[in-house]
C-alpha cells in the first residue's frame, strides 16, 4: 500500500521560539508518559516460545537526501517466527514539527501511529501485536523516547531499538562501556545499561553470533525488558531486527522509485 502525502503536526505554523516549544512538549510528554505500561500485557509475552505471538511491526522513516521536512514514513508487518512480509505501507509525510534533541516523538510518532490506525481501519485482522521503533524508549533522557511516544498514542505493545548509544545522564564512560561490549561473546548475550542511581533503562544486545556491534533494546510500551530482548534476539536474521530492517529498506526503495533525481 502507498498513499501520496500526509502533513504531520506543527505544520505551516507561526514559528515559535524554541524555548516555548520545549517547554510545551515537557509538559506534554510528561502527560503521555502516565499512560506508559512497564510491564507485559498479553499472554504471548510469557508463553513458551511466544505462543500466540503471529505477527510483528516495524517502522522507520527514511527522509530525501538533504531535505529534513519531507520523508517516506514506513509501517510494515511480518509473520512470527517465519519473519516474512505480511503487509507493508509507505507515505510520504511533510514534516512540520522541528527537531529538538530529547523530543523525537514528537516530529515522527503522530504519522508513524496514523500508519498503524490506517491499517486497523482498513484490515484489523493483519495489525501487529508487537511493534519494534528504529529509536529508544525508555533509554532516554527523560525516560520516554520515540518508542515510548509511538506505544501510548497506537496503544500497542512497542520495543525501541537503537544503533548507537545516547548518552544518557548518568550512565558510564565510554571506556567502560567499550569494555562491556567486547565481553559480549556470541548472539544473545547482552548486559543492562544502568543509571549510576541503578536504574536499568535498557540493555545492550550483541543481536547476532556475525554482528560485534550491539544494539540498544529498552522497553517501548506494553512489554517488559526481558520480554522485549528476547523477542528482539528472536527477530535478528542480521544486527537489526527484521522488521525495522523491511522498513528501512522498503522506504528507502519508495524514495529511489519515486524520487529518482534525488538520491536517497
């Protein structure tokens, strides 16, 4: 499925300063933040092998090459365990909202979510139970990243997957993370990313036996961490988990075959 294109929040608005905007979406956030589950909320999650678990999501956003307004929001949806395509969505989106560092759901969530409505409206049958974020939830600076945005305002089970490390307040140096990360023998081990009060935000996953690399997994919405790092290992063919790795691919083949003067 392709739409032609979606205008997000915040568009053709009277700039407003900065300062204002952040001081909005903290309190905002801080609104959504109270509808965040922690915790697993559905049968598959602790069921043996994931019984009951058929279908996984996944979302990116892939933006025209020196253009950061206009991008090809992709939702796409995999069998489980069989991880191949069920269904797939691309829109081109006009981006209004700008970026502010610590406030990424803000911009990406609300067409990423319209994504996810679009097909319950159409085809409720085929809309995932689980959706992995190609971005942090809980791991983040105030504990309610991009996975964490999408999950609340969807109302679906999210898990947030980052390549690279934010840099959290709090947690360790880069040594002693680079430290942790060599010791992390073979695809599945991993280790928890702790604030120095001990909170654990998230953990780091060497995703694959090929991959030496980790990636970042934190709790989204609707799952717990345990539950969202073993079904990301689960998901892994490479370093990224399937589906965020369909999405990106299959946005960025929407960008080639529609915008072919611009290289993506």
């Amino acid at each position: 499925m392709a739409g032609g294109w979606s205008h997000c929040v915040g568009l053709d608005k009277p700039a407003v300063p900065q300062e204002e905007v952040v001081k909005q979406w903290e309190s905002e956030q801080a609104q959504l933040k109270l509808q965040l589950v922690e915790g697993d909320t559905e049968e598959w999650q602790t069921a043996p092998g994931f019984d009951g678990l058929t279908r996984v999501g996944g979302v990116d956003l892939s933006f025209i090459k020196g253009d950061d307004r206009r991008a090809c929001a992709q939702l796409v949806v995999l069998s489980y365990p069989e991880l191949e395509v069920l269904y797939e969505d691309s829109q081109m989106i006009d981006l209004g909202a700008p970026y502010i560092a610590g406030f990424l759901g803000f911009r990406e969530a609300p067409c990423l979510a319209e994504a996810v409505h679009r097909l319950e409206r159409s085809d409720p049958s085929c809309l995932p139970q689980v959706i992995f974020v190609d971005g942090n939830g809980l791991f983040h600076y105030r504990e309610f990243g991009l996975a964490c945005h999408l999950g609340v305002l969807a109302g679906l089970p999210c898990i947030g997957v980052a390549k690279n490390l934010l840099q959290v307040d709090g947690m360790e140096d880069k040594q002693e993370h680079q430290h942790k990360i060599s010791l992390l023998q073979k695809g599945g081990d991993s280790f928890p990313l702790k604030t120095r009060s001990g909170r654990v935000l998230g953990q780091a996953l060497r995703s694959s036996d090929k991959s030496t690399k980790p990636i970042y997994v934190s709790v989204g919405h609707r799952i717990s961490l345990d539950t969202a790092l073993r079904l990301t290992h689960a998901c892994c063919k490479y370093r990224v988990p399937e589906p965020i790795r369909q999405a990106d691919i299959r946005s960025r083949d929407y960008l080639r075959r529609h915008f072919p003067a611009v290289e993506s």
